[in-house]
C-alpha cells in the first residue's frame, strides 16, 4: 500500500511540473498591454509570484546566436490616441539560473542589452541597470502598437556568453507625443526569462522555478493527506 502511495505522489509531482512547464511553454508570445483606470495592464503572461507577468524569449532567432527579437509588444488600435508613445523603464537587476538556482552572479561578466528607439541601449547586468528609458514605439493612425525590439546577451571576455538562463525585469510606460510627460500610469513588472543555449527540458525547469517555485511541495503532500485519509478509511472499514 505505501508503495502504491510513494508511486502516486511520485506521479502527482511530475504532473504538476508539466502542468507548470506546458503553462511555461506557452509564453513564447507577445505581450499585450491594455489600458484600464488609466493605467497600462499586462494582459497575459505567467503570473509571477509577488506581481508581475513572465515571458519566454531565446537567443538565436534571429540568425544571431547572441540576439532576439521576442517577444513582441502589441496594444490594441484605439486604446492610445495616435502619436501617444509606449516605453519602458527598466528595472532590478540581471539573474542567472546556475542549474541549481536563480542568482545575481554570473559567469564572465554578461549583460544583457536592449536596444530601443532613437539609438537608446538598455543594460541590465548583476549590478542593476544603466540607461533605464526606452522608447518602443508611437501608437500609429489607428491607436495601436505593435512592434519588436532587438536584444542581445555579451560578457566582458572574449568568449562566448556562458549557457544558462537568464531574465530582466521592465515596466511600461505611457507618454504624451513629448516623450516626457505621463499619461497612463505605468505597468506591473515584466519578466523576460532568456534562454542562452540550455535545452528546452533544461529552460523550462529554469521558469518553473522561477514562476512557481512553491506549488509542486504543496501538491505532493495534499496527495499524501488525501491517500493517507483513504488508508485510514479502508482500515475502519476492514475492522
């Protein structure tokens, strides 16, 4: 009987790590940013223990095994006035997934960089960040935005960034066609989990542990309870 339990919560644990991993896989996506209250909201994404909303980008997409278009940033014709411009303010620090657990240290020296418009590059590295605001883009005809900003991973030697994940940490702004003043108040935080030459399984379990890192215990000894009260039952019955 304690086998058939050991075996359960065995298989309770994995499905609640593919359950999370599919969830995770999924956020290979734009993000969707929408107004409500006057404030910029982040539609989608995985919720974030804390606040805040996770996506999933990899390096190589675009030819360049150091850079990456994803995600995307896309609001909805009519939600701004046309010319009202989408920004960002970068935030925190850069992680590092070591294979064990996320860190502020990493390797040789990377950093990831985000290139914004009018020749603006946004650095996060372990120390926090330099040249915080960035414009994405200006709401077009329509009221709408949709655009891809470049990224790109480099370290301070002469080799290759070291393989691993990593993610930065953003927020959204919105301003007036002057670029300064702000009309919508700004977003919750955005998560971008990097993916720098780790295997899907590998990554995945990196965003797991980032995006849920208390649920699989949990669920593994809700299992365990239950099994344990279905035992006690079916010993009284048995008397």
């Amino acid at each position: 009987m304690f086998s058939a339990i050991r075996k359960s919560a065995g298989l309770a644990g994995a499905l609640v790590l593919l359950t999370a991993s599919g969830q995770a896989m999924a956020q290979h996506e734009d993000v969707e940013i929408t107004v409500e209250g006057g404030n910029l909201v982040i539609e989608n994404g995985i919720a974030v223990p804390g606040g805040g909303h996770l996506f999933e980008a990899e390096f190589g997409e675009l030819g360049n095994p150091f850079g990456t278009d994803e995600p995307g940033f896309e609001v909805d014709d009519g939600l701004f006035n046309p010319g009202e411009i989408l920004a960002y303010q970068a935030l925190g620090a850069l992680q590092y997934w070591d294979g064990v657990a996320w860190t502020s240290a990493v390797p040789d020296g990377e950093h990831i960089i985000a290139e914004a418009q009018l020749g603006v590059e946004t650095i996060w590295d372990t120390s926090g960040v330099f040249d915080p605001f960035g414009i994405i883009d200006e709401a077009d005809s329509e009221g709408g935005v949709h655009t891809h900003l470049e990224f790109g991973i480099a370290n301070s030697g002469t080799g290759d960034p070291a393989a691993g994940a990593y993610i930065i940490e953003l927020a959204f702004l919105g301003l007036a066609a002057d670029q300064v003043t702000e009309i919508y108040g700004p977003s919750d935080s955005l998560f971008i989990a990097f993916n720098m030459g780790l295997s899907e399984d590998d990554f995945e379990f990196a965003v797991d542990a980032f995006a849920a890192p208390v649920p699989v215990p949990g669920a593994i000894l809700l299992l365990l309870s239950g099994l344990t009260s279905l035992v006690g039952l079916r010993r009284r019955r048995n008397v």
